[in-house]
C-alpha cells in the first residue's frame, strides 16, 4: 500500500512564497513619501524663494485618488496625475509624470494675486517630473526645477 502526503504541496508552496521578492505598489505603507495623503507648501519658484508676505500656494497628494489639489493665490485647483514608473518609488527618486487639469474654483483676485497664480497653475501644469524626499517635493519640467514644496 502505497503512502500519499497530502501536506506536501500545501508545505511545498509555504516555502517558495518565502523565497518571492515583495512586489510593492503605489499605495505600499512602506514609501512614506506617497503612501499617504500628504500637504506641502510652495517654498520656491524656478529656484528663487518666495517674497516675504507672499502667500503661499499648497498642494496636496492623494494617492487613492490620483489628484493633486490646493490653493493658489486665490482659487482652489485639482489635477489628476498618473507616475509613469511606480515600480520605482523609493524615496528621493524621480518620478515622469503626467497631469491633467480638472478644474478650479473661480472666485475673483486682485490683479497682483490673480497674475501669480496663472503662473504657478501654468509651472504646475507643465512639470513632467517629480521628486520626493521625506521633507520636500520638488518638480521639474524637462529637467529644470520649477516648484519647490516643504512639508507641512
């Protein structure tokens, strides 16, 4: 009589699961920088740091969604982006990155405010390449630093 082990494919599968390397995702709570929604603040523009008394525009990541939002100098805006190597998202790596525009809220500025936030929403509009570290976002259009955000 002939002796089968029901246990050994079960054992067998148990320890080649050991052995294959961890995939990871876009929402893997191991990359801190775009595991979570996260808020930063612009700091710098095209390498020149923001005038005192300037305000500040934010953005905010949310990975669920795939949006950029914030504020500008007045108006609150969304993009839907998309990384085109997610597989890379270790921190302080670039990122190619796609944006669309969505939309934005249309309340009325004085001209100054008004003048800059077409700026930053056109920079923003145009970055092709992202950078994130635990404390700073950095984007770039080609490979020219356009916005630079810090942590809030």
């Amino acid at each position: 009589m002939r002796h089968t082990f029901p246990f050994l494919p079960v054992l067998s599968m148990l320890v080649l699961s050991c052995n294959t390397p961890r995939m990871t995702s876009h929402t893997d709570t191991t990359q801190p920088s775009l595991a979570k929604e996260q808020t930063w603040q612009l700091a710098a523009t095209k390498g020149r740091n923001l005038a005192p008394g300037d305000k500040a525009p934010t953005l905010v990541i949310n990975p669920e969604a795939g949006t950029f939002t914030g504020h500008a100098q007045c108006n609150s805006y969304t993009f839907r982006y998309v990384l085109q190597h997610p597989e890379a998202q270790l921190d302080g790596d670039y990122y190619d990155l796609g944006l669309s525009f969505w939309g934005s809220s249309t309340l009325t500025c004085p001209e100054a405010s008004k003048n800059a936030e077409e700026r930053y929403l056109d920079l923003l509009s145009k970055s092709t390449r992202i950078r994130i570290t635990s404390t700073t976002l950095t984007l770039y259009q080609q490979n020219k630093e356009t916005l630079h955000f810090e942590l809030q």
